[in-house]
C-alpha cells in the first residue's frame, strides 16, 4: 500500500507526513479516529516493550513511538487552536 503523503507545519517549520500509517500500524480502519487519551497510554509505553491496544497486542517500535507522539502533538495543537478561536468569539 503507497500511503497519500501530506506536508504540514509544526512550529513554523514544514515537514511531510504520511496519513493513515499510525492507523495502518495499529490495524484500525481509515474512519477511526483516536482519542487524545488512549493515544497519551500508548506514549507511556517504552521502545521494546509489548502493549494491548483494542485487544491486540503489540511491540512498540521506534517508527511506532515517534508515530504516536506526533499524533498527540498536532492533537493537542488543534486542540488549542480550537480553545483559541473560541476566545476570541
């Protein structure tokens, strides 16, 4: 499968992504959507170890790891965005 890749911006600098490869990684289907809070337990889990996620067991890789915390990082940013413009209304 040849993911759709996507360039984004984080702190003013651009960097390309490619969507649905956490999604792939943790065998859920495209039209899920994370939540901020399972995805913050799966952040807590170190490289090497095993973890369950939807009563499948997985070993979190180096790839997976960054994978996760660059999800939860653009979460917590759209999150703030969204309390931003909520503010100024």
């Amino acid at each position: 499968m040849t993911y759709e890749k996507e360039e984004i911006e984080l702190d003013g600098e651009k960097i390309t992504i490619k969507k649905g490869a956490l999604k792939k990684q943790l065998k859920v289907g495209t039209d899920y959507t994370f939540k901020i809070r399972e995805l913050k337990k799966i952040q807590k889990v170190d490289k090497g170890e095993t973890f369950d996620f939807h009563d499948k067991s997985f070993k979190m890789t180096p790839l997976m790891k960054s994978r996760v915390n660059l999800a939860v990082t653009l979460m917590g940013k759209s999150k703030k965005k969204k309390d931003s413009e909520v503010a100024k209304n």
